[in-house]
C-alpha cells in the first residue's frame, strides 16, 4: 500500500512559511509581495482558480490585485491593460487566467507579460531559463510536483520517469526538469504522448509516472510497476448528483488499484492541486524579493 503525498498539508507548510518571510519583510519595512491577476470571461473553473489565488494572497499576507474583463475585450485592449499592469511598479507577479476566447492569442498575451513579472513561468524567456538551468520562474505545477518530492525525499536521481502529456503547462517542463541536473532530477526521462505506440509499456517501465494528459482514471493498475511513485496531475469536473456542487474530482490515475501497487501516490484532490497554488505564492515571493531578476 502507497504512502500518499500529501499536498494538502506540505503546501500547508509552505504556506506558514510563506506567511512567516511576509511578516519579516512587513517589520524590516521592506516590499509586501503583490500578485495581479487578469481574468478574461466567466468560466466556471477559472473563476474558481482565480478566486482561490486571491484567497491564498490574502492568507499570506500579500497584496492582490483582480482585474476582470468580458470575454468580448479585444486582444489589443488585453494587450494595454496587461502592459499597464506591467509598468505599474507595485505589482510584482502577474497572471493572465487561461484557458482565453478564441479570438485572442494566448502566445501574444504570454509573451506581453514582462519576464520578470511572470509568476506562471509561462514567458518563453522564463521556459528557456529554466531548460538551461538558469534562475527561471517555474510554472506552478511543475515547481509543486518536485517540491513535494524533495519534501518526501522520494529518490529520482537514475530512476526512469514517464511522463504521459506534453502540455506547455506542465507534461513538457516537467520532463525537462526531471532530467535537469540536481535534486530533484536527475531522472531518465521519457515523454509520453498521443502518438507514443504502446504507451501501456512504456508506463510499465517506469519508476515515476507523471500523469498529466487530462483523461479521468486513465492510468490503471496493470500500467504500474510495483513500488512506482505515482504523481496524479489529472483534474477533472464529474457530474455526481450526490454532491453539493454537482460534481465530483477525479484525477489521471486510478486511484483506488494504483494505490495497492504504488510506493508513493498523490491524491485527487488534495495532491498536486493545492502545491500549485503554494507554488505560485512562493514565486511571487521570489518576484518581490528580486530573487530571480536581479
Ligand atoms: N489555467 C490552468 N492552469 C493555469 C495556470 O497555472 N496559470 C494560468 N494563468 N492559467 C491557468
């Protein structure tokens, strides 16, 4: 039987140090961090993410800013109001929710948010940083996948990961920091996707699985080796009457037969899902603190 990792309670941890550096910072006089966040529409699910982010500042102790637009603003408006947010020298990370309409690009409203303001590490400055081990903002995801590792001391030096999803977000900068030089890392990667031939073997193979390719219960027993560390990055809304919200939570991984076979396993929620969020206080942190640009 795995032991789980518990998101829920390291970003706990992560939080209360989070909220101590605040309190130093605010008795040395020092920069409150400041996180703006830019919300385009009404989608039920980036509401909530977006919600929640500013909850998290204010639990920590940082300024929040939320700027909400209708989902009609034209991407040049977008455009002049994420370069106000840019040269507003309070602000120190800032965010644009995705998914976006259609009519606007995501790479352009990327690529408007200046570097050293991009919390998300979604810049491709931050992207190619971080491939080449500079000192990058890490997106969320990733950065709270290996900082649950490191904090459970789970072994990935000269382990086989498999990572399933190359998403932007998280399948593709998760393989390479992986396999990047450290702790964790190290790890012989391999980065699974639609057009893998038989992705049921190259799961079978590895020591760590990566699941994140965003279909419900996709990875089951029979795809795990015994003692893999199993890291659950799926998240997806399942209409249950029985539930108050009409739905319930369910991860990449089968949770209830994985668990049997698995060393280490994150649960849905309450797995990879609140590291996130931890992780982007924790670089908004680093923003204020110059850390990172400097
Ligand atoms: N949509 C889904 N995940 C994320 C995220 O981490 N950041 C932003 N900005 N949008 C998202």
């Amino acid at each position: 039987m795995a032991t789980r990792l518990d998101g829920k309670t390291t970003s706990r941890t992560i939080r209360d140090e989070i909220k101590a550096e605040v309190q130093t910072i605010v008795h040395q006089g020092g920069k409150i961090p400041h996180l703006a966040a830019v919300l385009v529409g009404e989608d039920g699910a980036s509401e909530t993410y977006v919600n929640g982010k500013v909850r998290d500042c204010n639990e920590v102790g940082f300024k929040s800013t939320l700027r909400r637009f209708d989902a009609t603003i034209s991407e040049e408006d977008l455009l002049k109001e994420v370069q106000a947010l840019n040269d507003d020298p309070d602000i120190d990370g800032l965010i644009v929710q995705l998914p976006l309409p259609d009519h606007i690009s995501v790479e352009k409203v990327t690529e408007q948010i200046r570097p050293e303001k991009d919390v998300d590490g979604f810049h491709p400055v931050n992207v190619g940083r971080m491939a080449k081990n500079l000192p990058a903002y890490i997106s969320a995801t990733p950065f709270g996948i290996l900082e649950l590792l490191k904090r459970y001391n789970v072994e990935t030096s000269g382990k086989h990961c498999v990572v399933i999803g190359r998403s932007d977000i998280v399948g593709s900068p998760v393989s390479i920091l992986m396999a990047r030089k450290g702790n964790p890392g190290n790890a012989t990667v391999t980065l699974c996707h639609s057009r893998t031939a038989d992705l049921a073997a190259e799961v079978r193979r590895a020591d760590i699985i990566i699941a994140a390719l965003g279909k419900p219960e996709f990875v089951t027993a029979d795809m795990v080796k015994e003692g893999a560390v199993v890291i659950d990055v799926g998240i997806t809304r399942i209409p249950d009457e029985t539930k108050k919200s009409g739905f319930r939570l369910v991860g990449d991984v089968k949770f209830e037969e994985v668990e049997q076979k698995a060393s280490f396993i994150t649960p849905v929620p309450g797995g990879v899902g609140p590291m996130t969020r931890a992780s982007l206080l924790y670089n908004t942190l680093l923003a204020a603190q110059r850390k990172i640009y400097s």
